[in-house]
C-alpha cells in the first residue's frame, strides 16, 4: 500500500513539474513615447532637436536625440520603465515637460515651445 502511494505521488510531482515548466516563457515588453512638438499658437513645429534627460548619477545612459518630421512629431523606444524630462530647442524657441513611460503602451506627449 505504501509502495502504490509513493508511485501516485511521484507521478503526480513530475506531472506538476513538467507542466509548470514548460509554460514558462520570457515576455518581451515595449515602452515607446511619442512627441508632438507644438508652438504657443498650436502651430505644429519641423525640425526642432527633443533629448530626453533623466538627472541621476549612475553608468547607464537613456538619454535619446532626434529632430521632429513635418508633421511635429519625433518618437522614441526606451529598454524600460522611465520617468524623464523632454527638452525641445529650436532657434529662439525651448520647451519642456515630463514623460512616464508606461509598459507595452505607446506614451503621447505634447510639448509647447515658447519663444
């Protein structure tokens, strides 16, 4: 009786092991902002340069550069969660604001300008 116990429990405890690991899968996530670059008027805004800053002292750099397309739009892709400062300059024009990026969302920014 003992013998046929053990041989159900063992069955039962490889049964469990083989199915909770096989359903293991690494999950990949994206974390993506886009940024519409706009003047005081509501103007869109081309070609203005928007860096993203985050203020600490560590080795890793999530620091982006890009320009906007014609429509005033500029995107970016980050490895992970962040929560930085959006810079954008053009000429006599600056503008700042905030983004949090948020995990497998596409963030919307806009960021006016003033001159």
């Amino acid at each position: 009786m003992k013998r046929k116990s053990f041989g159900i429990m063992s069955l039962f405890i490889a049964l469990f092991t083989a199915l909770t690991l096989n359903s293991c899968e690494e999950v990949t996530h994206f974390y993506t902002a886009e940024i519409t670059v706009l003047d005081n008027n509501g103007n869109l805004m081309e070609g203005v340069k928007v860096t993203t800053d985050v203020d600490v002292q560590d080795v890793h750099v999530i620091g982006r550069e890009a320009y906007t397309n014609s429509d005033g739009v500029v995107s970016f892709e980050f490895d992970n969660l962040a929560i930085m400062k959006i810079i954008a300059e053009k000429e006599n024009y600056i503008g700042e604001n905030l983004l949090v990026l948020e995990e497998d969302k596409e963030v919307k920014v806009s960021l006016v300008v003033y001159e």
